[in-house]
C-alpha cells in the first residue's frame, strides 16, 4: 500500500467479500471472523436486510444537509430513546466524534448552568479514541507519545476503585466519563455494585455519569446496552461501531434537560446523520430488536466461555477468561502476539490486545458450531507454540 500511511500494523491479507461470520481474500480463501471488525459488524458481514436499505436509500438521496430536516434521524433517535432512556441524540461519524461531542456537552452544560466542572474524571486503561481530546480523556501514556501536550481537564483514577473516585473529587470535576466493560484496556470488568456506587456518588455531587458505549453498545455484552447489566440509568451515552452494522455513524445519547444547552451553533457535523448512515441504523437497530440479537449474544457467551474453560484444562499459559456476552478477553502469562498471523495461516481472523490477552469479539449471529471451530484452531496453535 504505496499510497496510504502506515497506521495500521496491517496483515498480509486483501479481504473482498463476507458473509455471515465469513470473509474472503482476494485469492478467494475463507476466514471465520472473530474479530468483526472490532466489534463493529453485529450482524454478521453484508446483512441482506441492511445491505437492502442502504441500496434502496442509495437510490433515493445520499447526502442532505442538517440544514434541513432528515426524517430517518427521528426514526433512530426515537428507538434509541425508547429502548435506552428518555433521550435527545446528536448523529455523528464514529466513536471518537461522540466522546468528542460528550465532552463538549458537559464542558457546555458545566458553563450554562455555572456549576461545578468543567474537569472530567475518567478511569486508567481507558480508551475513548484518537482525537485530541478523546486522547486527553484516554488513560492510556502509550497513546499520547509524540501528540503533547495534552489537552487539559482530564484526571485518570483506578477503574472500579470507588474510592479513588471520590478522592478525585473537587469543585472543578463536572462529570465521571467510563466504559462499561473497558474494551482496549483488557476486558477489565468493573467490581459487582462499582457502577451503582458511581451512579450514588454523581447524583450526590451534582455531576454528570457519562459512559463510553462504542464498543459495548448494541447488544454485544448480553443487554442492548452494558450499562443495563448494572441495574443504572446514565445521564449521557455515546454510540458507534455497531450502530450502522458497519457504515460509518455515531450518537451522542443525553438526557433532554442536558441536551437543551446545545443550540444551534454550538455543535455540528456535516455528515452526521446523513440518510444513509440512518437507513443503515434504523436497519440494524429494528432487526435487534425483532431478533433479540442481545439474548443470542448472552446465550453464545456463555458458551464461548464454558468452552474457553475447558481450553485451559490443557493450556497452563492461560489464565484469567473474563467477558459478558460475546465481549471476552483470555488473559495468557505469556506473549501471544503471534497468534493473528498464525490465526490467518489456519483460516481464522484473531485479535490480540497487550500482546498477551486474546480478544473474542466476533459477530453477535454466531453459531455453537463456529466456535466450536474457533476453538479447535486456537488450540491447535498453542499446542504448535508449546503453550
């Protein structure tokens, strides 16, 4: 790739084409997909009702600005607020444009109501993206290494460490930014109560609960969304990745007395919400729903860590399996980096976060059968490499 800049640690494969949990290269050999794009396509790879609304809505109208109204956004807007909380939603590209949109929402809110803020507390091995500021918000050094000086209002504590939560607190913190699950940082699952606890502390100071549902979100974790397995209700959330089943879209997702101090002015995106990123959210959202695509992923989970279970019977490298739905992490003591090439040679697509922590992100539509055959070929990697 002559042309194009190297940032990606890209592997020696073309893909062209998918189908279900398949995909392709372009010297037609097939891969189970474990990855789904990083947790993007829960649907499985060219979902015919999906691929259908985004050629129907090709055909009608590609681009309309938000200068004017764009009916499919009140579509969306309308299920995500009926089946999330009572809501407004701001309609962007991608995971980093929400956290970038929630971070301005509560630096907004902050100064509209002359209260407490605008700082913002997020939680160490975070990841909330690759802007400036979503960088600043990421509690990750390894991230900001040539891209200093950061932007200020941001203070990292230990997650699910309630307590340093609450040393962090001051009149300048104006909301408490988390994943649900922290995807990037290792599957770290927060302490059973944790989130309930940080729900307490943010109505007793009077600031706002933000969580990071990029990755999380849409039915991945076993709910619709993860904040729902803690039995709490945030004040905003974001959206990606999943949302458009793989076309490019976003929301920022705030309660209506937050959302009001947007006006026009104050936050915009040209492509946001566009009629294509909506048909193929309105799309994927309604077969969600209609297919309970939440429960499969809970009920595949669940089987997927059984089975990783019974892997480390055999494999004494393998520690800690962590997860909820089909969101999981195998914690190795030992450098597994070698695992997504090796992956590729034997027909399967393998992620590896931290070089030691094999990452289960595959699309939610998933079959016993295909991990069954994950499985297999994981195991007979690490009985290759001794582990």
């Amino acid at each position: 790739m002559e042309h194009v800049m190297n940032t990606y640690a890209r592997q020696p494969v073309k893909v062209v084409r998918g189908k279900g949990c398949l995909l392709w290269d372009d010297a037609g050999k097939e891969y189970l997909d474990m990855v789904s794009g990083i947790a993007v396509c829960n649907l499985g790879h060219a979902h015919p009702e999906v691929a259908k609304a985004l050629k129907e809505q090709a055909e009608r109208l590609f681009h309309c600005s938000n200068l004017y109204q764009i009916p499919q956004q009140e579509l969306v807007a309308n299920l995500i607020s009926e089946h999330a909380f009572p809501a407004k939603v701001f309609f962007c590209n991608s995971g980093a444009e929400a956290n970038e949109g929630a971070i301005k929402l509560v630096r907004r809110y902050c100064s509209t109501n002359k209260k407490r803020g605008p700082f913002i507390i997020t939680a160490e091995n975070s990841f909330h993206g690759r802007t400036l500021a979503t960088l600043a918000a990421t509690g990750q050094a390894k991230y900001r290494a040539g891209f200093e000086p950061m932007m200020p209002g941001f203070i990292s504590v230990p997650f699910g460490d309630i307590e340093a939560l609450k040393g962090a607190l001051s009149d300048e913190i104006g909301a408490v930014m988390l994943e649900p699950i922290q995807g990037e940082g290792g599957i770290n699952i927060p302490p059973e109560g944790y989130f309930k606890k940080v729900r307490e502390l943010c109505d007793q100071e009077g600031i706002l609960l933000v969580l990071d549902e990029v990755q999380t979100g849409m039915a991945r974790t076993g709910k619709l969304f993860a904040y729902m397995h803690e039995g709490i209700t945030p004040d905003i959330m974001t959206l990606a990745k999943a949302l458009g089943n793989g076309f490019p879209v976003g929301a920022v997702v705030a309660g209506p007395e937050i959302a009001k101090v947007l006006v026009p002015g104050t936050h915009a995106s040209t492509f946001g919400g566009n009629p294509l990123a909506m048909a193929a959210a309105l799309a994927t959202l309604s077969i969600m729903l209609r297919d309970d695509i939440a429960g499969r992923a809970h009920e595949k989970g669940r089987y997927l860590m059984q089975r990783l279970h019974d892997l480390k019977k055999d494999h004494p490298k393998l520690g800690q399996i962590r997860g909820r739905g089909l969101l999981v992490g195998a914690e190795f003591d030992a450098d597994i980096s070698f695992i997504p090439p090796e992956g590729l040679r034997h027909g399967i697509m393998l992620n590896v976060i931290q070089n030691r922590i094999l990452r289960f992100a595959p699309p939610l539509i998933i079959s016993t059968a295909e991990i069954d055959r994950a499985l297999e070929i994981v195991k007979g990697i690490l009985k290759e490499k001794g582990l």
